[in-house]
C-alpha cells in the first residue's frame, strides 16, 4: 500500500513554534530516516512559518527526491511580483500547489480584508490547489468554495480547534462536515494523535475521523501527521489507521492512505 503524509515541514533556520520540535534544523535526511523506520513512502512538505528560506529548502528536497516529496508553497500575497510568480508556480521544482497558514502577526485578517481575493481566483485559473489552515473561520472557507468552483481546497488538521485536545478539539466537526457538500473541498487527517489525551491508538477520537470520511469519502480524505510534533511513533501514526480502525479498509483505507492524495494534487511520482 502507498503511504503518503499530507503534511510534514523541514527546515534549517529559525525557531519552531513551541508545539513542534524544539530543535534548531529537521532535514530532508532527518524525515527520510524517519519515513523508513515508518514506513512512509512520500511527503507532501507544507514550508514552516519560522523559517524564512522554508520554500527553498522544501523544493531543493523535492529535485534530490522527486519520488518522495512534493511540496505546497507559499508567498506574500501582498508582494507585487507575487502574481507572476503564481503563473509560473508549477515550473519550480515539486511545486504541486499552495498551503496558507496566516499564523504570523498581521495575517489574521487576510481571509476577511480582501488581501487573499486574488490569490483564490488565480490559483483556480493554474489549477493550484490550495491547504488552508483555519480553526474557527470554516464559513470563509464555504464562501471562497461556492465563488471558486474549480479550486481545489484542503482543510488543514481537521479542523480541530487549536490548543484543543478530545471533544473540545472537534467543537467544529458539524461545520466541517457541511463543506463536504461542495466537491472542491478535501480535509486533512492530520495530527490525530496529538489531538487526543488518550494513549495510543487514541480511540476516543476514532468516531470523529469516521464521520469526516463517510462525510468527504476516502477520494477527499488525506491521512497525515505533521510528524515533528506527535506524541508517538512515526510508525504508530500509520498503524493508528491501517491497523486500529476496521471500519476503515480495502480500496478506502488505500485511498486515505495516499492514493487520493496524490491524485488530487497531480502528483505523478518519479
């Protein structure tokens, strides 16, 4: 089975944010290591915030290991050049689409000013699709999804709302869930295991991951782990769902696992 994380970051320069780990640099050699002891077959890097050179170092993995990454980068969308750049986004080594965090000072308001408008309308004319972290803001996202049909939207972590863990973490499961009407948008399964207070395989939150999959179908369902800030085993973020949710399997749990991944960004791997 092809497994495919939909999120992990890499980076060489400054200081991750406190949930992650508090180390000065995690290489594309780190998370190699890491994948074969998981068992992992490819990532989808997503550029950190903290690192000012994050694209760069994302994309130089991307061109030594063309089969393993691909990456979802990001721009100041209020730098003039930022539109040309955006026509030629594909032609940058792994560059497969785009991932917005907005968790720096200022850019909290970005969903609502009118700053992002353009970027919406151009990703959806090149075909980008575009991750989006946004706890607490999902009518925005319901929003940009009935404007831009064509654009291919990825809800980031479930969700969860943040510094949140068990039920309160899922306090907006049933807004999510409402998007899953529009089949332009797709969710990522990814953190579980840090969203729980439980100990491995974290079945209290078992139910909750159910209901985004029957909701969004395994064709919009992205298993993932933003490895540098769980709680267990890289392997035990695998096994968590191809081993302890049999409700989940076959040509389903194949699809989450990284078919449907690859097949929404348009990842043909080397």
């Amino acid at each position: 089975m092809l497994i495919v994380d939909s999120q992990v970051h890499i980076w060489k320069n400054g200081t991750p944010v406190v949930i992650h780990r508090q180390i000065p640099q995690y290489t594309k050699d780190d998370l190699l290591n890491e994948m074969k002891e998981g068992g992992v077959d490819a990532v989808v890097l997503c550029p950190p915030s903290w690192d000012p050179q994050a694209n760069e170092i994302s994309m130089e993995a991307a061109a030594a290991h063309p089969d393993r990454f691909c990456v979802l980068g990001n721009f100041d969308p209020k730098d003039p050049a930022s539109p040309a750049r955006v026509e030629k986004w594909r032609e940058q080594p792994g560059m497969v689409g785009l991932r917005f965090a907005f968790l720096r000072k200022g850019e909290d308001s970005w969903l609502t000013d009118g700053t992002m408008d353009w970027v919406w309308a151009a990703a959806e004319k090149q075909g980008l699709p575009v991750a989006l972290l946004v706890p607490g803001k999902l009518h925005i996202v319901d929003q940009i999804a009935k404007k831009h049909p064509r654009l291919k939207i990825m809800i980031d972590h479930m969700a969860r709302v943040r510094h949140t863990m068990d039920d309160s973490g899922f306090a907006d499961l049933d807004v999510l869930l409402a998007l899953a009407k529009h089949p332009n948008v797709a969710v990522k399964l990814s953190g579980a295991p840090s969203y729980s207070s439980d100990v491995y395989p974290y079945r209290n939150i078992h139910p909750y991951i159910k209901r985004m999959v029957e909701a969004f179908g395994p064709q919009r369902s992205f298993w993932g782990t933003d490895v540098t800030r769980m709680p267990c085993s890289y392997r035990q973020c695998v096994t968590m769902y191809t081993e302890e949710m049999p409700w989940l399997k076959g040509n389903d749990l194949e699809l989450v696992m990284g078919r449907a991944i690859c097949e929404w960004l348009g990842w043909k791997r080397a």
